[in-house]
C-alpha cells in the first residue's frame, strides 16, 4: 500500500503523525511511504532521518492526495484538502466529526472510507488512540490554568500550590477518566485542592486507592458543579462522549457566581466543549474573558509540546496503520473489532452513530459495507 504522511495545516500545529521510526516498521512490512516536505520539522524530525528511514519526500500535499491509497493527518482535513480526497482513499487522522458539519457533509461527498483515532475503542471501552493525546492535554490543562492564574495574564493572582501559611488554590476537574486524572495528578503534584467529579462510582472507588489526600472524589451532578465552581480557582472541563458533541456542564449563569480571574480550561473544545461560554482558540491566541472568568480552550493543545506529543502519538497508532496498511481496510475492520469502530464515514455512508444523530443523518452499521 501506498501511504500518505502530510504536513499539518492546521494553524499553530506542529505535530507529525508519524516519527522516522514508524515509517521505517511500516516500510518493513512492504509498503511505500510518502513523507510531504518538511511535514516533521515541527517536531525536531527532518527530511533526512525521513530519508534515511526509507520514505519518498514529497513536494506538495496534493501529490500525497493523488498517489496515497491511505493518508495520515494528525488533525482534521481542512477546506483546502476536501477537494483533493479520493474515493476509496483511507483517511486516517483524528476527525472529531460530531463537532464538524462542514467535515462531515464533505467526507460524505468525497466517499473517502475515513477512520477516526478518537472513536477506535478496545473491548475495555478505552481508547487507545485518544489516550496519548488525553495523557497530554490533562497535564497541560494544569500547567495552563496555573499560568493564567498569574495577575499578569488575567487571573487572580493565585498560585495554585500555595505556600506555608496561605492556603493552596483550588481546583475543579469535570470527569474522571485520562484527561481527568492526568490533571489532577498535576494539580496535586503542584499541592492545589483538587476535587475531581465523575458519574461512575467504580472508577471514583478506583482512583480513591491510586490519587494523593489533597484529591477529593465526588460523584458528578448539576448541584455539586454549582457548589463546588463558586470555590474553584481552576476548572478543568474533561468530559467526553465517545464520538458525540461534549455536554454543556458550565452554564453562562454559572459564571456570574465564579470568582472574578477564575480560568476555565476546556479539553473538551475538540468535540464542541463543556462549557456553554466555549469557543475554540489558538495557540497564539489562546483566551478571552468572559463575566471575569478566563477561558482556555485551544483546539490542539498537545502541538504545544510537538516532540513529546509526535512521539507519544506514533507509539500509539502505529500498530493500528500497519495492520490497515497490510490486510486493506475491509479486511481489517473484518479482524479487529477496535478499527471497525474506528469508522466514522465509508464510501459515502455516516457510520459513527453518535456522528448521525449529531447531524440528523442517516446511520449505516459499517458491517453492512464489508
């Protein structure tokens, strides 16, 4: 198979979707690889360990999209690329769709077969792909909120960790899984007041055992988020739906009960985010104020931190491409359950449940097409 690596046009993205290494075990496996000019740059890899790893640079993305049987983004295709997808050509990238009319509406019209990251999903109900991204963005999410704590760029000039004889800040984490705990990890680490809210109570019983004392576990509910927000020098919003639009857990009336330079940090902005007052930003433009309250809610936050991200990235995916690339994408989705979840649009059909019913469209179970 010919596969496809481009570079990210995404703005302020700096992510690749696969290091010099994955292209080499994929190249051993007896495929072909496209590398787009400089696409590793970004995250400290060249041209010539791309070279050197065996692959074929590429001039130009819409030569990728021309000549790959499959290609790999790290984010979503953008408006310039939704011209040059193929029909029968794999797309495989994080998609997000549920957030994306636009993307999906123009997946459809392509009958590209598009297989997303984020809805790849073990028998467990983890999910692989999102997990490495997950793991960073939680740990950002802190170092983020402390930094915007500071008076300078806004907040109220707390510092989260405290010091003998001033009481520490106080967090606030919506959701208990990878995101969730990552952040509280640090918000702990740092000697912040965490509280952490989840609806399930085995996993509020699982993180009793491995979270720090200053952790407290509480089930979520609309009047605990209430309570506890009024108290909250950082909110952390880590809800996730599996393929679906984020629910609205911070309502604007909520703010108005905030402390004034309080930051809400919003990791759930790719799927449309957790809070009502979200709208998504940018590295070079990452907040706005709202009521008093600082809003974070960068789209990427892991291309902050590319070179760890990147790697972080293919360790996770690679094993899924090569398994696409060496069995063809009807046959793989045939073995492995995990990427027959993965498939969120096929020649045309809406095959993410959760997509359809964002969108009102028509669900087509992708086993029908195999």
């Amino acid at each position: 198979m010919i596969v496809g690596i481009l570079k990210e046009i995404k703005s302020e993205e700096y992510r690749v979707c696969m290091t010099p290494t994955g292209v080499e075990v994929m190249i051993a496996n007896g495929h072909q690889l496209l590398v787009e000019k400089e696409t590793g740059s970004g995250s400290g890899f060249g041209d010539a360990a791309y070279l050197k790893a065996g692959a074929e640079i590429v001039q130009t993305a819409p030569e990728i999209y021309q000549r790959a049987d499959m290609v790999m983004h790290v984010k979503e295709p953008l408006p310039s690329e939704y011209g040059l997808i193929r029909e029968n050509q794999i797309i495989f990238t994080y998609l997000h769709l549920a957030a994306a009319r636009e993307l999906t509406l123009a997946l459809i019209k392509s009958k590209s077969v598009c297989i997303a990251y984020e809805t790849i999903q073990k028998p467990d109900g983890s999910l692989p792909l999102l997990t490495p991204m997950s793991e960073v963005a939680g740990r950002m999410a802190i170092q983020e909120g402390a930094k915007y704590l500071e008076m300078a760029q806004g907040g109220n000039g707390i510092l989260l960790g405290g010091v003998p004889g001033v009481d520490p800040g106080t967090v606030l984490i919506i959701g208990g899984g990878i995101v969730g705990t990552n952040a509280a990890k640090m918000a702990c680490g740092l000697g912040a007041k965490v509280y952490l809210l989840d609806m399930d109570l085995e996993r509020l019983r699982y993180l009793s055992d491995v979270m720090p004392r200053n952790c407290f576990l509480l089930i979520s509910s609309p009047a605990a988020i209430r309570d506890l927000i009024t108290k909250a020098d950082v909110v952390v919003g880590a809800v996730l739906v599996t393929g679906a639009k984020a629910p609205k857990l911070v309502t604007r009336e909520m703010l108005k009960t905030m402390k004034k330079g309080a930051v809400l940090v919003d990791v759930a902005i790719d799927q449309g985010g957790c809070f009502e007052t979200s709208k998504a930003t940018t590295h070079s433009n990452p907040i706005y104020t709202i009521d008093g309250v600082v809003h974070y809610c960068v789209a990427n936050m892991p291309g902050a931190v590319p070179k760890t991200s990147t790697m972080a990235l293919t360790n996770a995916t690679l094993p899924f491409a090569v398994q696409i690339a060496n069995k063809g994408w009807r046959q793989a989705m045939r073995i492995s359950a995990e990427i027959r979840l993965g498939a969120n649009v096929v020649n045309g059909h809406v095959t993410c449940k959760a997509v359809a019913e964002a969108f009102g469209l028509a669900y087509i179970p992708v086993d029908t097409l195999l």
